[in-house]
C-alpha cells in the first residue's frame, strides 16, 4: 500500500493563498507524472494541474496564472501554489501520482480548501 500525505488546506478569504502539499515515497515520485485534482460538493473530480518528470505543466482554464504546479525532489514532495483564491475554488484537493508505464494510480487523501469571507 502506497501513502500519499497531503497537508496545507484550509480556510481562506477571496483573494489569498494557499499551498498545498503531498509526499510520497521517492520509488513512486521519481518515475511518476503527477498532479492535483479537485471535488466540489454535487460536481464531478476535476483536474487542476500536472507536471511531468520533465517539468512540463498543464493546468485548467480557470487556474491559469493564479495556480503553480512544482516539486522537489529533495524532499520528494509536490506542492501547489495557489493565489487570488476564489470562492469557485472551493473543493476537497486531491493529489495524484500515475505511471501509464508500470501501471499504478495512486491518490491523496483529500484536503479541503474553502475560500470565503
């Protein structure tokens, strides 16, 4: 069984940040494309960025140039870095490490992010 740890949610007003941040065990993050996803009440996961091993970055729409997807290595941890929060972003964020190649998929355990005043 493979622990993915994720920490950094929590209650914000409209224009702050927050980071989020998950780590794994370096045999999974050294090979892993990995990302974050996330899960609004009556709305279906959804994915909000991903980096690759090459660095490479994808992020949704409505994220980009507020939310910076990174990681570390040294420490084997995958941050994301969200600023100007909005009330649209207001989910449970979920972490997510994947290897198409060696055939695994594994996830974090959620943490919540509320943005509100």
């Amino acid at each position: 069984q493979v622990q993915l740890v994720e920490s950094g949610g929590g209650l914000v007003q409209p224009g702050g940040s927050l980071r989020l941040s998950c780590t794994a065990p370096g045999r999974i993050f050294r090979v892993a494309t990995m990302g974050w996803h996330r899960q609004a009440p009556g709305k279906q996961r959804e994915p909000v960025a991903t980096i690759s091993r090459s660095g490479g970055t994808d992020y949704e729409d409505s994220v980009k140039g507020r939310f910076t997807i990174s990681g570390d290595n040294a420490k084997n941890t995958m941050y994301l870095q969200m600023n100007s929060l909005k009330p649209d972003d207001t989910a449970v964020y979920y972490c997510n490490f994947w290897s198409g190649l060696a055939g695994w998929d594994y996830w974090g355990q959620g943490t919540q992010v509320t943005v509100s005043s």
